[in-house]
C-alpha cells in the first residue's frame, strides 16, 4: 500500500488512484481514442507545497503533481488545498518542477483556491528569515502576513490610479544634520539607514509622508509602520495630499472585505505607501525602497502571536533583505535603535543642539517630594507643586490650554494600607482593591480638603479617619469590600497607592472653576481638541492634539513610569515624557513631577534622548541584557522545559538562567490541566553573534517535541519584551 505523506517515511503526496490510467487494448498500447482525449505532457508536472500546519515538524515543503486542468492557475504564490494525511488542508504552491526526488507517487492537487499570486518571492523569503530569527514555523508567520481570502474583493475590477506631481524639495528636513543629503539619497534609488530623532514639536506625520513621497518619486514603494490607528489615520491623510489615491492604510480593525482589499492594491501595485500597524510590514508592495517604523519603543509592535516577532526586527530584516533604506523614528530612542546605530548599520539623522534649544519648550523639575506638597495646601489638593499650578494658571490666564498626563486611568486604581502599605487585597479571591469611580463626600468634608498627594498616598476611609464613606471593589472579582481590614496590621484605614485620570480631574476641577475640563483615555480617547483655554487630563499615550501646541504639559506621578519592575521602565518613561513635552509650544513649558536628580529626568530637561540611550545600552550591555545579547525565554511547566531542553542541543556560550516567576502582566501559556501557578521561565543567553544557532537548536527542538506528540504548555519567546 502507498504510504499518505505525514505518516512515517512520507514527504510527497499520496498516490493518484487507478481509475486515472489510460485505457489500453488487448496488446497492451493506448487506444486510438485515448490518444486523441490525453492532454499534452506538463513541462512542470510537480508543484512543491508548503501546508499550513501547526506541528513544528511539518514545517517543510512536499510534493504533490498538478492535474492538466490546474496547469494554468497552478502557479508559485496561489493558494492551494491538498490532501495531507487523509484531509483537506490549506497550503501555498511555492514552485513548480519537473521532477520530484521522492521514489514513490504522489497525488494531485485537490485544488486551486484561487489565481491570484498572494505569496510573492520577497515575502516568502522574509516568512523564512523571520521564522528562523524566532525560531518559529513559516505557516504561524504566513497567518501573521497574508490576510484571510475575501473572494468578492478578489474578483473586483483593480481601479487605475494616477500620481499627482511630487514636489522636488521639502525644506523641513533642512533642519536635520544630513537631512537633505538623506531625501536625496531617496530621490536618486538608494538606500539610506538611519536613526531619526524627530525635533520637539515636530509635525511628524508630515514628515513620514514627505519621505514616502520622495520615495514614491524614484519610482518605487514605501511601507510606514505605526503603532495605532491614531497615529495611522493622521499619516494616511498628509500622505494622500502628497500622492494622491495610491496610499492605503492596513491594520486590524478593518473587516475582513476592506483589510484585503487593501492588501491586494499593495500585491497589485495600485497603492505605491502602505500605513499600518505592526502586520503592515509584511505587506507586499512592488520593489520596496523604504520601511519606515516610527516609535518603536511602543509596546504594541510585539505581537502577541506565535512566534512573537516585533515589527522593528522585521523591518530590518526586510531592508536587509531586498536592499531597501530603513528608518527607525521618534521623539525619543530605545536601546535596540542605539544599537544599530553604534554597530554602523544605521546613523544618526539629528538636529544640531541649537536647532534642538530653539525648538524644545521649557522643561523644569521641581520635583514631587512629602515637604514641598505639605508647603502649599493647594498643591496638595492638585498633587503639583505650587511652581506647577502657578504655571498653568498663567497659562489658562493667557487663554492658553493646559496638558495633564497621568500614568493611570479611572478614579484611584490602587490602594494599600495606610498603616503598614501593604496593598489592599480582597479576601475573597486576592484582587488588588481599587475606588471605580468617585467616592460620596462625608458629611461636612470638602473632597480633597485632606488629600496629601506625596507618593504614600492619599487617606481614604475606614472608621478611623471618617474622612470618605465609600467602599472599594476588586478588580478582578468585583466584589464590595464594606469593611476592609489589613491581613498584616489589622489597620483599617485606606490610602491610595496611584491616583487615576478621573480623580485628577475632579481635582483640577475644583482648583480651576469655571475651566473646561476634557478627560482623555481608556475608551473615550480625544484625537485632538479646539485652541483655547482648558485643561486636558490625558492617561499616557492618549494626549490630543492641539492648533498651536499647549502652553503648559504637567506630567503626574513621574514615579509610577520610573518605579516599576522592568528593564525599560526608564527608557519608556521618557518615550512617554517626550511624547506629551513634544505637543507644547516652543515657548510653552513643561513640568514633570519627579526626582530631578535622576538620569532619566535630565535626560528629559535637556532634551537628550541620544544621551540616554546610549547610557541604557551601556548599562544593558554590562549586567548582559538585550539588545547587548540574545535571549530566548522558555515558558511552561518544570515538565515541559526539561523536556525542550532535554532534546535541545544548545550551541557552546549559553547561559541557562532561572526557573523565575513570569513576569507580572505576561501572558500564561495555559493549556491542558497545567494550573497558572505552575507556568515557569527559563531564560537562555548568549553573545548576539550566536543568536542564530540559538534560535536553530530550539526550533529543532520544539520540531523534536511536536513530533512526540507532547501537548504540555510551552512557548518560546527570542527577546521578548517583558523579561521579567
């Protein structure tokens, strides 16, 4: 019997049946008839297949033969649906052949989904680099780069689209060291890399299009990664004001009929700039001359999906690949954009410091210590400084708006003891506690009249301090806590550990009256607001717009980015910090709430994200961090990581560090009967230049383990974001 491929010693198709062997006369030659009907001999009769499959030891090419009716549509790059194993599965033709190595038969196409050519050379090539870059599969990369098929979109008349005249110079880019240099380097085909460090204020989304455009004048295509689609609407719109109808925006929260649609006028060569989200950098424009990630510091460029690449990564591995330039942008820098900028890949696109100094607004720290609030009651009611209120007190009197960041949303989203701090829990399922929303005054009590903004916290209830009668909730269970009692202390008595956006703006309410206050976050973010005297309380990451600028930016709780247990807590600090200073006027002023004797806060005053970066790379390079190493994370029980790493044959160098907690916040491998609470990690490092062999031995590893039909939880993750 013929063996099925996917069973032992199978790599090609299963057999065609009898019934399709011509018929033959009693001498034993085909009949006269047989000859005139037999279809004309295929040049390439052999189509090689990848089918997308989950298992890691499936992950290579088989054979299968084209029937005479498939040889036209049957072309590398189409959809295909095979038999593999006894059913149907979904798979790209990648090549057609003469001949097949294997020694037995192998059975046909079931069918040709469709002619359109989806998978092209290029991309296929970089499914295959970034698959061996994760140590991942090339159908989990496929999933993340071709969109599911919409046919009534595929089958739609492409409409012709026709270039406006791109302008020849865009003066803005003057203003960078080697900026003009870089465009012209765009304009005449080549392919610059470099790191550009936009200036404070900068209308960034202009910039982006301007090089788009310029690329787009060279004759070829550019792709710009953004991280949401507020930042991809505002690039869209400035880049169709410079070449017209052949933008398009790609990202997930299109339907299905429209995400395609778009991505087929990329594949057809109707859109010359493709705007998207991270999947964007997948798309498959026609003789790509520049990818473009602006913000890559921000976390959403990690995807969430097997096998977990970030965007910037692909990005770069793109550009090496098909030779086109490379930017990497923002207001600030991260340690990976250092990093290629000190290895000489890439280089630095700056301003001078004097151009820097004009353009940056004032930035003071006059810090957030318990004495300086205690000084001014209305700075306690605020949580500012009284250097803080006064200049946004100026500022609204000048009919100037005013910018409020906050690292939290909702009303006081943590709580802790207010004897011991220990951090409220609640008793029923160990929840963190929390004040959902505004809390009753007692009483005869002015809300906030009692209020200390310092970084202990505020005191909010219990029968001891009678100063609010309001019960909190869990976060996670929902449950009222009527009569909270701490587990350590006893202490009934509440403070807030974090106040949220809608506390703070209560309180700027009352401070302020008869200022328009606008909230900012959560699910009611502002894209932009009207010029004129108010304050905007904005959660990180969802500050509008403004005409003009703001006058004044007063960034809250500097500590709450500064304080938590991550590796780029500093380094997103002041991406979030320049973010916000960026929208005030050059002669506006900002005010970060913060200790202004740490790097980080000066890093800020001075406007130095280089600086900065090049410190972190520094620090991350001596205690053997990435982007200084290359680390793979392995998560899963003790079972499963002794198992991967039993059939791993690591390269020489690695260090095998842990098992440790995951990381707060990290998403839980759970599947089977494994309890969260067993899921551990375990980390591997070694020199970058062995990233390679690295991520080959875990990916045969993982092909090893798929192949024994282990189903224990387990993820492999190379560089993640969150460490631990």
């Amino acid at each position: 019997m013929p063996v099925e491929p996917g069973q032992p010693g199978a790599e090609v198709g299963a057999p065609a049946s009898k019934s399709e062997e011509p018929e033959q006369n009693s001498e034993g030659e085909a009949s006269a008839t047989t000859r005139a009907t037999r279809p004309a001999p295929l040049d390439r009769p052999i189509a090689r297949v990848l089918p997308m499959l989950e298992p890691a030891h499936l992950d290579r090419d088989f054979d299968y033969s084209v029937p005479p009716e498939m040889d036209d549509l049957a072309q590398p790059g189409v959809r295909v649906r095979v038999r593999f194993s006894g059913r149907l599965v979904d798979g790209y033709l990648l090549e057609r052949l003469t001949h097949t190595e294997h020694s037995g038969k192998v059975v046909p196409l079931q069918r040709v989904v469709s002619g359109e050519r989806v998978l092209t050379p290029e991309i296929l090539r970089l499914v295959s680099a970034v698959a061996g870059r994760y140590a991942g599969t090339r159908a989990d990369v496929l999933r993340l780069a071709i969109p599911p098929r919409h046919a009534r979109t595929e089958t739609a008349e492409p409409k012709p689209v026709e270039l406006p005249d791109i302008p020849d110079d865009f003066p803005a880019w003057s203003r960078y060291v080697h900026g003009a240099s870089f465009r012209s380097a765009l304009r005449r085909g080549g392919a610059p890399r470099a790191a550009w460090q936009a200036l404070p204020g900068e209308d960034w989304p202009r910039r982006l299009a301007e090089l788009a455009a310029t690329t787009v004048a060279s004759g070829r295509s550019a792709i710009l990664i953004v991280p949401d689609q507020r930042d991809l609407d505002r690039v869209v719109t400035e880049c169709a004001g410079l070449v017209g109808d052949s933008v398009v925006g790609l990202s997930a929260g299109l339907g299905p009929a429209a995400r395609y649609r778009r991505w087929l006028a990329a594949l057809r060569g109707s859109a010359r700039v493709v705007v998207g989200t991270r999947s964007a950098v997948f798309a498959p424009v026609r003789d790509l001359g520049l990818i473009l990630v602006w913000d890559d510091g921000d976390d959403t460029y990690a995807e969430p999906r097997a096998p977990y690449p970030h965007a910037r990564e692909v990005a770069m591995l793109r550009a090496h690949e098909t030779g086109a330039a490379f930017v990497v942008g923002g207001f600030a820098r991260t340690a990976e954009a250092q990093a290629i900028v000190e290895s000489g890949w890439a280089h630095d696109l700056l301003a001078d410091r004097a151009t820097v100094r004009a353009a940056a607004p004032r930035i003071h720290a006059p810090g957030d210590s318990d004495l300086a609030l205690e000084r001014d009651p209305m700075a306690r009611a605020i949580r500012i400084p009284g250097t803080a209120f006064a200049a946004a007190r100026r500022a609204l009197a000048a009919g100037e708006p005013v910018l409020v960041q906050v690292p939290r949303r909702g009303y006081v989203p943590a709580l802790a003891c207010a004897t011991c701090r220990t951090p409220a829990r609640c008793r029923h399922c160990n929840g963190p506690l929390a004040l959902p929303e505004a809390a009753p005054a007692a009483p005869g009590h002015a809300p906030g009249s009692s209020d200390s903004a310092a970084r202990s916290g505020i005191p909010l209830g219990g029968r001891a301090s009678g100063v609010v009668a309001h019960s909190p909730s869990c976060r996670w269970c929902g449950k009222v806590e009527p009569a909270f009692r701490c587990g350590s202390c006893g202490s009934r008595v509440l403070r807030a550990v974090v106040i949220g956006a809608q506390r703070t703006a209560e309180e700027l309410g009352r401070a302020f009256p008869g200022v328009p206050i606008r909230g900012s976050g959560g699910k009611a973010v502002l894209d932009s607001v009207p010029a004129g005297p108010q304050v905007v309380v904005a959660t990180i990451g969802a500050e509008p717009t403004v005409p003009g600028g703001y006058g004044v930016a007063l960034l809250l709780d500097g500590w709450a980015l500064l304080g938590r247990a991550d590796l780029r807590a500093a380094e997103d600090a002041l991406r979030r910090w320049m973010s916000a200073a960026a929208l005030v006027r050059s002669d506006g002023e900002v005010l970060v709430m913060a200790e202004p004797s740490l790097p980080t806060v000066q890093a800020l005053v001075r406007w130095d994200p280089v600086g900065h970066a090049g410190h972190e790379l520094a620090a991350r390079a001596e205690v053997r961090f990435p982007p200084a190493v290359r680390l793979a994370a392995v998560d899963g029980t003790t079972a499963t990581i002794d198992e991967l790493l039993g059939a791993a044959t690591l390269p020489d160098g690695v260090e095998v560090l842990g098992p440790v907690p995951l990381p707060p916040g990290a998403r839980t491998p759970f599947t089977g009967d494994a309890a969260p609470a067993e899921i551990e990690r375990m980390i591997l490092r070694i020199e970058r230049r062995a990233g390679s062999a690295l991520s080959r031995s875990l990916a045969a590893a993982l092909a090893i383990r798929s192949s024994h039909r282990s189903d224990g939880p387990l993820r492999v993750q190379i560089d993640p974001v969150d460490i631990g």
